[in-house]
C-alpha cells in the first residue's frame, strides 16, 4: 500500500487522524460488537475500509487460576483494553469481582493506584 494512509483503532484515534466515520458504519459496529468480541476500524486515505473483529479465548486454566486466588482470599481485578461487555463478558466466565473495560496502557496504572488494598 505505497503511499496509503492506513489507520488502526478505535473512533478516538480516527476522529483525532481526520477520519470520518459514517453511520451505517457505526451501525455495523453495533451489530459486530456483541459481548465477547471487540470490532476495531480500519481507515484508508481517511474513509474506513473495513472492521478487525476480534473474539476472545480464554485460557483452559483461567477459570482454576482466579478461583486459587479467590480461596486465598485474594480480590480480582480486570483491566482490560477490550470493551466493557467483552471484559465483563471474560470476568463472568472466571468468576473476577472487580472489572475495568475500555483502559488503555497508560490507564492501567492509574486505575491500579486508587485500588484499595
């Protein structure tokens, strides 16, 4: 794609690089992003020319792992960069009590800062 410009992320990302998302597309969003998937945009020359969907799979001994740390009488908490419905989607699944969706890298260690002990 020489001489393209591709941009990857969410609308924050696209609306601050001048990309317009239209509404059938944001629909499309909607209709791809249930619980347990992630849809990400992907713009070409500042239209959109296409949505990544992700799904997450989760580890077979996640489940195990969290339920361990719960009988130590640890709490668990998810920050996840995935949307809220995904990340509580996953924190249901391997019984979290706290979860955070939505976070990026750089909100991960604020949100850890204000946890309580």
């Amino acid at each position: 794609m020489s001489g393209r410009t591709v941009v990857v992320g969410e609308a924050d990302l696209l609306a601050s690089r001048d990309v317009t998302v239209p509404a059938e597309t944001i629909s499309l969003f909607s209709d791809r992003a249930a619980p347990g998937r992630t849809v990400v945009p992907v713009a070409v020359d500042g239209e959109i020319g296409g949505l990544l969907v992700f799904a997450e799979t989760l580890h077979p001994e996640a489940a195990s792992t969290v339920a361990e740390l719960r009988s130590m009488g640890i709490r668990t908490v998810l920050l996840s960069g995935d949307n809220q419905p995904t990340a509580e989607r996953v924190a249901r699944e391997v019984r979290i009590d706290e979860v955070y969706g939505g976070v990026l890298p750089g909100g991960k260690g604020e949100i850890v800062a204000f946890l309580p002990s």
